[in-house]
C-alpha cells in the first residue's frame, strides 16, 4: 500500500504516513526500511524496486524519498490518540487480536472519532469492527475493509 501511495506522489499528491507499534523494535526494523530477496519477493514489482529502492549488498533499502513520507513513531494504541484527526485511511491489521473485547471496542471508536467523515479502517482478513459494527459501514466485496458510518447505523440485535 505505501508503494502503491509512492506511485501517487509520484504524480503529485502529497501524502503523510504515520507507522505506529507499541515495539520500539519494530518500529526500528520499520524506520531501518531493509529488506532481504525473499521480503521484496512479496508484492514489491520491478518497477516500484526500480523506483523506491537500493540495492545494499544482499539486501534492498528503501530510499531517502520514500523514507521521508514516513513517520515512525512508538504507540501504544490502548493510550489515547488524540493527537491524531481527519485521517483518510487506518491500516491495522492483525493487532486488535491482543485486546479483550471491552478494549478493542475501545481502540475501533477511537479509531471511528479519528478518522475523517469517509475515511476508511483496514483490518486484517480475518478481522472484524465487531463489536462496534455501527460505526463502520461494510464496503461490498471488500472484507476487511470499512468506511467510517457518518452517523452510527443501528443495527437489529
Ligand atoms: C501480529 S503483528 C502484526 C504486524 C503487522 N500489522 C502485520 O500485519 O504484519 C501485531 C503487532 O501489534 C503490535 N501491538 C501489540 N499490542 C499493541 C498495542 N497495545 N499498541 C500498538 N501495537 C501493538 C505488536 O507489537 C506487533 O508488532
């Protein structure tokens, strides 16, 4: 997703990514941007090598204006994230398995207040707003992803 956006800058958009993790690891693999054969084996086409890329012995680095799009920041997405508003897109996938019911619902209405009137949530493929169905609509043939309802739809039991 953040090559296909590249492509976008490419003609002209302007884009700002926010990465988070609680991991101050990952967050350091992430902003480190180097990946080996097999990584870039899946789902990086010549062309975005070719453009977002260099090579580093046997490995690929991303480069400085791909990195620069990029903010990396340690969160801890049970903390609040006000600080956060009008997002188009989340992108959170398979990090809500680790929260209790009580706070994923908690985590996804946060995430529903921060987005922006038609931003969109993607989930893993696997995952679900449940359980705060009503603040996302289901777009059809997309399962994992979700449009932030404009006023909370209500739902039979
Ligand atoms: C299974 S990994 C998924 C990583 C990536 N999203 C993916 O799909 O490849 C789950 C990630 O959620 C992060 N995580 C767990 N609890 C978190 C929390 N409370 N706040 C933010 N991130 C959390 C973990 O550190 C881990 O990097």
């Amino acid at each position: 997703m953040l090559l296909d956006s590249m492509d976008l800058v490419a003609q002209g958009w302007s884009i700002d990514l926010i990465t988070t993790d609680i991991s101050s690891e990952a967050i350091a693999r992430a902003e480190e941007g180097r990946y080996d054969a097999l990584e870039m084996a899946r789902g990086v086409s010549d062309d975005q090598r070719a453009s977002w890329f260099r090579p580093s012995g046997e490995h690929w680095c991303v480069n400085e204006q791909l990195r620069r799009i990029v903010d990396f920041r340690v969160v801890n997405l049970l903390d609040s994230f006000g600080w956060l508003d009008d997002l188009d897109f989340i992108f959170c996938r398979n990090a809500l398995l680790y929260f209790n019911r009580t706070a994923k619902a908690a985590v996804l209405e946060r995430m529903a207040d921060t987005l922006a009137p038609d931003g969109v949530l993607l989930l893993g493929d696997t995952e679900t707003p449940e359980p705060v169905l009503n603040q996302f609509i289901t777009l059809p043939g997309r399962d994992s992803v979700y449009r932030r309802a404009r006023t909370p739809v209500a739902r039979l039991a």
